[in-house]
C-alpha cells in the first residue's frame, strides 16, 4: 500500500512520539506559571529551543520563535515584517498560499505588494527579484523549494544580491518543504526568517518554528500573553515543541543519508514508471528535491487517476491539498506556463525516509499498472 | 461488482449507499462540487452546501467507504447557472435541475462511472429504472408523493443500462426508517427543496445580483393592452402566477403571457390564462423512439399530476394538445410525457397552444 504524499504529511517518528508521551501525561505543566509543573514543562521548551538552535546554526536559541505550524510560521514572517517596518512585499508567482495570501491580506490593508513571475521551470530569476524591491519594500519572500514540484529556488542568490546591493530588507524564506533534504543553517549571510514545520520531517501536527535573526523587526500577528518574547502569544503545546525539536535534529543527523535514499528510490521512481508508459516529468531538467517527482500523463485526468490509485491503496496528491477535498487548478503549474489541460494531467508523487529503491520500483509498477487501464 | 453513488448528503442517497452494499457491490461515494460561494468555497445554504458535502463525508466514513468530491464548477456554471439567467431574460421559467441532469451530472458521473471502473452509477432519486424484453423503463416511484422521474425524463437506454435508484423502491417512510435503523446521521435531515446555487434563499435576489438586468422595471398590462400597474423586473413572474402581482383589481388575476423584450407582464381572467397545449422542444424519448400511440399523459410542471394529452411531431419539436384546457404551462418548464406509470420522455416547453 504505497504512500507517495510525504510532501503533504509524514508518519511521526517513534523518537519523537516516545518524546512527547510525558508532556501528554504527568509532565502537564504550562511553562508560564511558577510552580514545579510549570518548570518542568519551561524547562523542556528551553531545551527543545536550545537543541533546535544549535541544529540549524542560529547564533541564539531565541532566535527560534515556536508557531503552530508552517502557516502561522509564514503568516508571522510576512504580515509581521510588513507591519512592523510599514512597507511592501516581493514575492514569487510559486509561494505557498501561506505566503501568497499572506500578501494579499497586506495589499487589501494598502501594503505594496509585487508578486515576480517563474520561467517555465518554475524557476525564479535573481535579478527580477532584486529589481523588484523599492525603497518601500519591507520583505522579500522567496520560498527555498516548492511544494508541488519540488524545484528549487536560488534563496541563496537572491540573499546574496540584495546584501550586496545595499538593500534593508528583511529576507524571508518558507523552507517547509525542503528541510527534509537541504541544508538549512541560520547562517549570517543567509535569510533573516526561515519557516519550518513539524509534520513534514516525523514531527507533530500544528507545531513548527520560525527562525527570526536576532534584531529583525516583526509585529505579532496572534495578541496574548506575550509567551516568546511576545513574537507569539498562547500556550505553549509542550509536547509539540519536544517532539519537534526531536524530529529537527533526527532530520539534520539522517539528511545525508535521506538525500541518498530517497534520491534513489524517486529517480528509480521516475525511470521505471517511464519505461512502461508515457510520462512528462513536470521540470525534470531542474534542480528539484529528491523527494518530489512531478508527473504528467498525457491524456488521463489526474482525479480519475487519483482515484483509481486511492482505490488500489496507492496515496498520492494533485498539487497542493485542497481543504475541500476537491481538486482546484494549481497557482504554480498556471505560473509556469503550464496548460490548464496539461496541469489537470498532473499529480505529485512525494517520497519519505523510509522508502528506497526497490520501493521506488514497486511503485512504480502499481502507478504504471493502474495509468495503463486509463491509456 | 463495484457501484459508484452520488451522495448529496441527503437521507436518500445516503440509503442508496448503505442498500448497495447490502447488495454485495463495492461502493464508492462521490459528491459533485457545482457550485462555490463568495470566495470560492462551497455554499453555506441551500442544497450542496459545505455541510451537505460533509454530512455525505460523514455517511460514507461510517460505511466505511470511500469518497470523493468532484469539482464540476466550471461546467455547472456555463451549462446552468449562466443559462438560467439568459432563460429569465427571455420570459421563460427555467428548471435548473433538469438543465443540471441533462447537461451536467448525469453526463458526468456516468463519465466518472466507467473511468472509476464502476458497473453501475446509482443516486437516491425517487424512481424507478426497469427492465423488460422491449428494453430498460423508467417508472414512477412507489412513493407517488416523492415522485421524482419528472426530472429524470432525458435519460436514454444507455443511461439506464447502468443507472440504480433503489430507493425508488421504497417510501420515504420507509427510508427514513431504514437510515434510522443503521443509524445514518441523515435520517431525519429535511428534504431539500432549494434550488443548489441560489444561497441567499430568494432567487430573484440571485438573479438580481448576478444578472442585474433582470431586475429593470417594466409594465404590469391586462389583456387589453392596458397599463395596470409597474413591476420590478419579469424574473418575479411565471405564467399562471396569482400572488405577488403588484395590482388590485376586483376578481383574481393570474400571469398569461411574460413580453421580455418590453419587460411586459400581461395579467388576465382565469379563463384566459387557459391554453390547449404547448410546443415542446429538445425532445427526448427513453426508448430512443417515439411512442406508437399519440395518446399520453403529461406533466408540464415538477409537482403535478400528470393530465391526458395526444402527443404529435411538429417539425423537430413536439406538440402537446391538452385533452381539456388547462392552465398555461410555464416556457422553460420541461414536459414530461406518461404512459400510467412508465415515462416515455419529454423535452423543454417552448410555447404556448391557445385554440
């Protein structure tokens, strides 16, 4: 029964849930009281800050702000940067509806908001990002992978080249996706906020962090109690914040390896499901992560097929997951010139750690069989 | 032997469901997404709302089977709701529902029903699908109060050889009963009456909002010619219409005739609302062919009975002569022809007959 929408969620992994199992139970305590409950679970927060910091090389565990997710994470960065610094927002036409509508929130509130188009890879250009900010722009968003497509962006680039031109911009970067495989360190010359989330890498659901760099400025976007320095208002989720200090630190320890593996067992994926039927890989020459193969079968609908493989037990995706359930017309395949015929013959098939090669073959064979009583 | 069932998230189809399990069939539940409110999310009122669609999402997680929402937006929007607008515009009474069958769902689902691999498309529509030696029969439920093979009339041999509707079978009662039994979260949920992508409840309000030209005042005539009064645009009428006229004149005043390109709505006596029959168009027949005999029954609207007429060609539409006179049937209505119980076919009224 093959799952191929790692991309969407992950299983948790054991450490993590044995992790979390006292925070559930006798170690109920809320960090901000004064009692030896309330220490214990302060105490457990603080470890969780500390070992997440020093897995991604921020400077200071405080730097490590605990959001409920990859969501409020890019809801922070982008209306929190906009607001404090009262100025606009560059982004790419491939963000996450996280940071798109989080845009669009700032426009409808009269916020500039410059939206920079991909080539047909998906891929966005350096240069037109850097050209795109104005002394007006507060916050630049490039994500570091896609969701969808697993392309990668030059968040690299882009951060090297505004530095170096001068402009005082906050750099934001939503590497929910990527984190799994790519090295992300909180490094000096790089991005001043990076999202991260819990359940992508065997962590829990509704928990994630944002990497804030010490001195930027950001305005709250959830009002409280003030708990994490008041960049995020709210109880803390304790047994969130251990589990996912557990799964971003397994995630940094295996990452070469996951590279590997799951390199292999998408490639063997891609190759074999090629040789029995016809297939486009969506930005196959690209730079992609190692998880993601996005695929077109020319001439069967992607909902019939991914019924049909549902029915057969096999678990993958059309773009992005639709709350409704029903499958909408993908923002990013449309800002890739792809065709809306073209795109509704897409779906996403996403690897996890797990899975090798001979995974990969066997996938391959029960999506090949299934696509081929469709053709 | 797998069947595919549309789930409205009603009690109806959420029997349907439960019954062809029963059946021994491996049942897939689907619910088609037509239509989205403000913002692009499902309605929140009327039929195939959110909660529709989750109470179906419910339903099928407790039969434990699986389901799936289709989106069909794009299609019901250009063959229903932009149709229904211009139909208004042009005097007539359109029936979205049957327009929605026709062009939409029944296309699409028995579409889904073969790419989903599925031998037979079933829905909890009250009535029943037969077969004899002379082929597949549509027939009116056994419930004759939730009697639904009106808005079933356009479908053909081909589309009953896979369609099942088991709960034609039964009475409401009995439906409502049996999802009681199985403990359906459906089973005393209220029928729906509305018309799916009108929200707001009132659809003149709909049509006012999307299509604002028809809500530009014009005349209120007798059969004279004589102005008795100003309406607020022609979408608030339908022939044989008595209330909401706008005049006060002595003895009741019905809607006979509705001039869209005058925006004029003609009132008159009962006796002159009578009419002789009507011309029908987009004819269909079940069996594929007319009927030998002239003589049927016809309904010219949803919730009637259906009264004694002869049917005869009249070029590539149909003509319907009422045995008796009858009050004039609604352009835009279909009419749905009988013989006793089996429906032979029927089209969309085009005309009315007077004399």
């Amino acid at each position: 029964m093959p799952y191929l929408d790692h991309a969407a969620t992950t299983p948790m992994r054991d450490d993590v849930r044995a992790a979390m199992a006292p925070y559930h139970s006798e170690r109920f305590g809320n960090p901000s009281g004064i009692h030896a409950a309330a220490r214990i679970a302060k105490n457990a927060i603080e470890e969780a800050r500390e070992r997440i910091a020093a897995a991604i090389g921020a400077a200071r565990p405080l730097e490590i702000v605990f959001t409920g997710g990859g969501t409020e994470s890019d809801n922070l960065a982008v209306v929190g940067a906009a607001l404090a610094r009262n100025g606009g927002v560059v982004t790419t036409a491939v963000e996450h509806a996280a940071v798109l509508e989080s845009a669009r929130f700032l426009g409808r509130l009269g916020h500039e908001i410059v939206i920079v188009p991909v080539d047909s890879s998906g891929r966005v250009d350096p240069g037109d990002v850097v050209s795109a900010v104005t002394d007006r722009t507060a916050i630049v968003s490039v994500m570091t992978a896609n969701n969808e497509t697993g392309v990668i962006q030059p968040i690299g680039e882009v951060t090297r080249r505004i530095r170096s031109a001068g402009l005082p911009v906050t750099i934001h970067t939503d590497a929910v996706q990527a984190f799994a495989s790519l090295p992300i360190r909180a490094s000096d010359d790089g991005p001043d906020l990076i999202t991260v989330s819990g359940h992508k890498i065997g962590g829990p659901k509704g928990i994630g962090f944002l990497f804030v760099r010490n001195g930027t400025e950001l305005e709250p976007v959830i009002h409280g109690g003030g708990q994490e320095l008041g960049r995020r208002s709210g109880t803390h989720d304790v047994a969130g914040i251990v589990g996912l200090a557990v799964a971003v630190e397994a995630t940094v320890a295996e990452r070469d390896r996951y590279a590997a593996r799951v390199g292999a067992a998408r490639d063997r994926f891609e190759h074999d499901l090629g040789s029995r039927i016809p297939i486009e890989v969506t930005a196959g020459e690209a730079d992609r992560l190692v998880s993601h193969s996005h695929v077109r079968f020319p001439g069967i609908r992607a909902e019939t097929l991914l019924v049909r493989l549902d029915l057969a037990g096999v678990a993958a995706a059309a773009g992005a997951a639709c709350h409704s359930g029903a499958i909408a017309t993908s923002h990013v395949l449309a800002a890739m010139g792809v065709a809306p015929d073209a795109a509704a013959e897409s779906v996403r098939f996403s690897f996890g750690r797990d899975d090798d090669v001979a995974f990969g073959a066997e996938a391959a064979r029960i999506v090949a069989d299934v696509a081929g009583e469709l053709s | 032997m797998r069947a595919l069932v549309a789930m409205s998230g009603g009690v109806d189809s959420s029997v349907a469901a439960a019954l062809m399990i029963e059946q021994g069939y491996d049942v897939i539940g689907v619910t088609l997404k037509q239509w989205v409110g403000p913002g692009g999310a499902m309605p929140t009122a009327g039929c195939c709302t959110v909660s529709d669609a989750e109470d179906a999402r419910r339903v099928a997680a407790q039969l434990d089977i699986p389901y799936y929402v289709l989106d069909y937006v794009d299609e019901f929007t250009a063959a229903v709701v932009e149709p229904f607008g211009a139909a208004y515009l042009a005097g007539r009474t359109p029936n979205p529902c049957i327009e929605c069958n026709r062009k939409v769902r029944f296309t699409a689902l028995l579409e889904r029903t073969a790419a989903f691999d599925a031998d037979v498309l079933v829905t909890g529509h009250h009535a029943r699908v037969e077969r004899d030696d002379t082929g597949w029969h549509l027939r009116t439920a056994v419930d004759g109060t939730k009697d639904q093979s009106y808005v079933l009339h356009m479908l053909g041999q081909e589309d009953l050889s896979k369609i099942r509707l088991p709960v034609g079978e039964m009475t409401k009662t009995e439906v409502r009963r049996r999802a009681a039994a199985m403990g359906l979260r459906t089973a005393s949920k209220p029928d729906s009456q509305d018309i799916c992508f009108v929200t707001s409840g009132d659809y003149r309000d709909f049509l006012a909002e999307r299509f604002p030209e028809t809500a530009l005042p014009g005349p209120v005539v007798d059969s004279a010619g004589e102005v008795l009064g100003e309406h607020g645009g022609v979408t608030g009428f339908t022939i044989g219409q008595r209330r909401g006229l706008g005049i006060a004149v002595g003895e009741a005043r019905y809607v006979i005739d509705i001039d869209p390109a005058e925006r004029k709505v003609a009132v008159g006596t009962r006796e002159e609302l009578l009419s002789d029959g009507c011309l029908v168009g987009d004819v269909s027949f079940i069996a594929g062919s007319p009927p030998l005999q002239p003589d049927v029954t016809v309904k010219v609207r949803y919730r009637s009975t259906a009264i004694p007429a002869t049917l005869q060609r009249a070029g590539d539409r149909w003509e319907v002569r009422f045995a008796d006179p009858q009050p004039a049937p609604a352009p835009g209505q279909a009419a749905v022809f009988y013989d006793s119980e089996r429906v032979l076919g029927g089209g969309t009224i085009e005309e009315v007959i007077r004399s």
